[in-house]
C-alpha cells in the first residue's frame, strides 16, 4: 500500500479537470441493494445515533449498505465518548481519534467533505524565481 494522501474519487478529478479516462479508478467493491440495517448488539444512545447518521447518509446519497458493522462501531465509540464528557469523566486520546478516523471515513467533518484545491496561479510557487522583479511581482 503506498503512503501519502488517499487517491482522490474520479468525480473530484472531473470537477477539476484532472481526469484523465486511463487512469480512472474503478470501484473495489459493487454497491449493495437494500437498506442499512444495524447490527443486533447495537443499543440505547448508539442506536439513536445510527438511526441519525443513517438518516444524513441517505439524504446525501451516501450509501453505507455492507458497512453497518464499522458505522456501528462508530457509533458506539461517539455514544462512549458522549457518556464520559456528560459525566464529566476522563476520556483517553484513543478513543478520541478513533472517533476521528470513523468521522473522516464516514465524511463527518467539513475537511474531509471536500477536496483540496489549489489556484490556478498558486500551482507552481517557485515559478516566479529568477524572473524580474516585475513578472515576479506580477506572479507569471
């Protein structure tokens, strides 16, 4: 597996202008029919809290059909994590990031819903080295 950022999604690299036809990604795994359904074990705060994040998944046409087991987990980690802040008990930095893994993977955070982006003139920072004061002024 290599290091580094994750690959971007072929709609982003559209958006962008990117995209290039031979080196488009095709899907690992084939969207699964039907609808999420959480798991048996799942209860109390961390069911109520399925049943939200279910609910913001379909209304953006995210499906999470075949990940009802991770996103349970994430629930179960927020409701933890919900339980100890209100009674006011210590909670360790683990639990913290993996409440912070679980939120980027489910795109539950304003950076991991978007994509990085860069100005059309900010592309290259050296470029205007070793050009006249002017043009560097300028930024061409």
């Amino acid at each position: 597996m290599r290091r580094g950022e994750k690959p971007l999604p072929d709609g982003t690299k559209v958006v962008r202008g990117t995209f290039r036809k031979h080196r488009a990604r095709e899907p690992v795994v084939a969207l699964l029919d039907g609808a999420a359904r959480p798991p048996k074990w799942l209860k109390g705060q961390a069911l109520s809290l399925w049943r939200d994040k279910v609910g913001i998944y379909d209304r953006r046409g995210q499906s999470v059909v075949g990940c009802e087991s991770a996103l349970a987990q994430y629930c179960a980690v927020e409701a933890d994590l919900i339980d100890r802040w209100r009674r006011g008990r210590d909670v360790p930095v683990a639990l913290i990031n993996a409440h912070r893994i679980y939120a980027n993977e489910f795109y539950d955070t304003p950076a991991s819903q978007q994509a990085a982006g860069t100005k059309k003139g900010d592309a290259n920072r050296f470029a205007k080295n070793g050009q006249p004061p002017a043009r560097a002024a300028a930024g061409r």
